[in-house]
C-alpha cells in the first residue's frame, strides 16, 4: 500500500540566498489532515577524489550551522537549474585545484527527508590534473592528502562527521572492493 499524501494548501514561509521555506497542508491517507514544514534546496554535489598515489583529497572549513571547522570531501551547492555534472566539475577545481580525468556518477541519497528536498549527487574522480585552487571569496579551507585507511578511521573515531563524506567514502570503498571502480 501506498501512503501518498494529497497537498491542499502551500505557504510560501521564507526565501533566502540557498533555501526557501513552505508550510504545506496535506490530506493523509485516513483522510485526516496535516502539516508539513519543506525546506527547498537545489542539491548538492561531492567528490570523492583519488590521487595518482591513491590518497582521497578532503577539505577543511568551518560551517557556521556548527560553529566548528570539519573535514569533508570536495563539494559545492547546485544553482538552481545546473547540471551535477557541471557543477562537480567545477567544485573539484574551486576546491583542490584539481580537474578530473575520470569522472564518474555514483548516485545521489536525500540526507534529511523527513523536512527537506535536498538530494546530493556523488562522483568518483581520478587521472588528476593539478591546477589552481580558486575558491569562492566567502570560502577558507585547507586541503589535504589521507589514505583509505586514515579516512576510514577518521570516520569511525567520529572525525569526518559529515554525511556526505562518509556517504561517498563507503560507498566508493565497496565499489573499489567489488571490482567496479
């Protein structure tokens, strides 16, 4: 059985520079009524990006939402409308300074259903070509070289926090392991 919710009414709540915010009535599937708080986002995009040595690149910078500096793989925010190709293509060389002479598709996952529609592409990169790093003027981060084993034990001791990254790590690791990468 399916558990559709029918929307009735939508609120537009707030607009910001990233997200925009509605408040939705919905009729449930008992018939009942609801409402759900949605936070529109236009996506995301990671890379989780391999040296010729076989190191992952991660970066490093402080994301105010947790008054903390954490350690994440290259990434950026789609524009509303761009292409997750594009758009990682782009975030790898802002980032790192590399460009990517493989670049593969792993997927996308929603990290926060339950209230927003963000959904997050992840792509394999290797066959590095360094450039130069060019980040956004309101982006600081250091970047830096791990091995597969230094980044797996930085997510088991809770190091690398965020969800992307541990997402794209694990998921490039049992590709690599299954022969598929």
């Amino acid at each position: 059985m399916k558990y559709l919710e029918k929307t009735i009414k939508s609120e537009k709540i707030f607009q910001g520079n990233i997200i925009k915010v509605r408040s939705d009535t919905v009729e449930l599937c008992n018939g009942k009524t609801a409402t759900r708080d949605v936070v529109e986002h236009p996506g995301g995009v990671g890379i989780v990006a391999f040296t010729d040595s076989g190191k992952i690149i991660l970066v490093k910078q402080f994301r105010k939402p947790l008054e903390d500096e954490i350690w994440e793989i290259p990434a950026g925010k789609l524009n509303y409308g761009e292409d997750h190709y594009s758009c990682g293509m782009r975030e790898l060389e802002e980032e790192t300074g590399y460009t990517a002479g493989r670049f593969e598709y792993l997927g996308y996952f929603f990290p926060t259903p339950g209230f927003c529609n963000e959904k997050i592409h992840i792509y394999y990169a290797d066959n590095l070509k360094s450039g130069q790093v060019n980040p956004d003027e309101d982006e600081f981060l250091d970047v830096a070289e791990f091995t597969q084993e230094e980044v797996m034990d930085m997510i088991l001791s809770g190091e690398i926090k965020d969800g992307k990254t541990v997402i794209g790590i694990l998921k490039t690791r049992e590709l690599i392991n299954l022969g598929k990468l």
